[in-house]
C-alpha cells in the first residue's frame, strides 16, 4: 500500500532493485549488499522513496518523469498541486510519505533491453498511469513487471497533468497482446499466474464503466469538471484527505471529459460539457 510497493531486487554480477519502495522491514534484508543500479517504473513517490539511500547507484527513469524525483516543485506540478493545494497541503503531500528529491543518473526508453549479468529485461512503455510509466520484460523467465497496472479492485489511476485514459486503454491492451506467462504487480496481488487476460480486460472496462457514469451525469445536468467530481463517479466514496482525493476524482474526470471531447460525444463551452446530439447513456458504445 501507499507510500510503498512490490519491488524487485536482482543479485548478479550488477545488483538491482526495480522500484525502490519496499517496506523498512523488506528494505532491511539487503542491508550491507552493493545496490549497483535503481530502475523506477515511474516518479511517483511510492516507486523510488528509497532513491536517495543509495548515493552510489546509478538511477534510471524514463525522461519525462525526471522533473518529479529533481524537485519538490517538480512533483507538485505534474499532480498540479502547484496550484490547486495551499501551502500547508503541499508541505503535508510531500512530508507523510517522506518526499526526497534524487535526481536520476540516466533515461529508459521503450525497447530498451538491460543487462545486469545473467539476468536481462526490456523496457515497455507503457504510458496513462503517467506518460512515463514503464514496466520490465524478462524473456528468459516469462515474467512482466507492469508496475501501476496492478489489477487492483478500484482500478486504473490517472490524475496526473501527463495522465491520459486513451493511453492506459492502449498500455492494457499491449500487455494483453503479449500473453505474459507471469505478471507481478506493484500493488495488490504481488504474483499473476492464472487468469491474466481476463484479470487485465476486467481492469480495462472499469475505465468503460466510469465514461459511462460521467454521460449520465452530464445528461442530469452536470457540467463542470468541479460538479460532476463532487458526484464521485471514480472513487464512488470520498476518502480522507478530502482535499487530496477530490482533486484526485475531479483530475481522472477531466481525463475522461478530454477523451469523449476527442470521440466527438461531448462538446466544451468555456468550463462545461454538453453531451453532443444524440448521445444518450442508453446508446453508448464506449468499449
């Protein structure tokens, strides 16, 4: 859970982490051994909260999240906190999870095949969480790490700036291509070995399900991005920090508002939405 994740660490000629957000008592296991190389799949803070533990190691992260783990600044700005928290819920979003910056040393890129000895895995892109959200591919054991694509009970989460739900679609629909043998996860059920496809199509549609809530209440007459958060069609309960998770819901709502703008099914007047003619929740074809 929340500021930590499932991580994986490789002993081999180069020792590895993949993520950094272990547990103190999980981090503790490999105290005293060399951490030559650090992999995040993305900036959030609960991917790389170890980072600056180890000076030595060098960092790598996908170029567009690098602004997140250089600056406190540069963190707030990609959730836009920077403008919508005062400072005291700024202050308190950085320090409970234990904010530190660590600038990374290096960049991953889609394609990218990583050799630390024996062991080797390739870099995916695979962007909608945030743009540069990556997970890991190892051939020889059959095995993707997919990061914040965790097949978790509430869903996909998207409520950054660089957030996009046509991207996490299409990131879920690659790993669904790929057929992986063996997913782990950075929340929620650590290994997958059973029902992969049909976990990650069910992960999909809850992003169908929630477009389809945001056109019912656009048709009851809600229509700025700030009314229909306050009706929770994401998180369906508003859960504490309320300042936080509201802004969280009203983010993941707008990300829904761009894409049916995009599909032609909703039109923007300044701040509202109107459903388009003819579009009825009863005659969506979303999925």
């Amino acid at each position: 859970m929340y500021p930590f994740c499932n991580c994986l660490w490789i002993e081999d000629e180069f020792n590895c982490l993949v993520d950094s957000s272990p547990t103190d008592n999980e981090l503790a296991k490999i105290a005293g051994k060399p951490v030559h190389l650090i992999v995040n799949s993305h900036g959030h803070i609960d991917h790389n909260r170890a980072n600056y533990r180890f000076p030595k190691a060098r960092v790598l992260l996908h170029k567009t999240n690098h602004s997140l783990v250089e600056s406190a600044e540069g963190y707030l700005h990609e959730f836009g906190f920077d403008r919508y928290l005062d400072e005291a819920g700024r202050t308190m979003y950085l320090r409970k999870p234990g904010y530190r910056p660590r600038p990374a040393d290096g960049t991953l890129e889609d394609g990218q095949v990583i050799s630390v000895g024996r062991t080797r895995f390739q870099v995916i892109h695979l962007p909608g969480h945030i743009y540069g959200h990556c997970g890991f591919f190892f051939p020889d054991e059959g095995i993707v790490y997919t990061g914040d694509i965790d097949l978790n009970k509430f869903g996909p989460w998207y409520g950054n700036i660089s957030s996009s739900v046509d991207d996490f679609i299409n990131s879920i629909n690659k790993l669904i291509a790929m057929q992986p043998e063996m997913m782990i996860t950075s929340h929620g059920t650590r290994v997958i070995t059973a029902g992969v496809k049909a976990g990650l199509s069910r992960y999909r549609d809850i992003i169908y399900q929630r477009e389809e809530e945001i056109i019912k209440l656009l048709y009851r007459g809600k229509h700025t991005v700030w009314e229909i958060g306050a009706e929770l069609p994401i998180y369906k309960r508003m859960l504490e920090p309320r300042e936080i998770f509201y802004l969280y819901e009203c983010a993941m709502d707008w990300k829904h508002l761009e894409r049916l703008e995009r599909l032609g099914r909703v039109e923007r007047k300044g701040d509202k939405y109107f459903l388009n003619h003819g579009i009825r929740p009863f005659n969506l074809s979303l999925g």
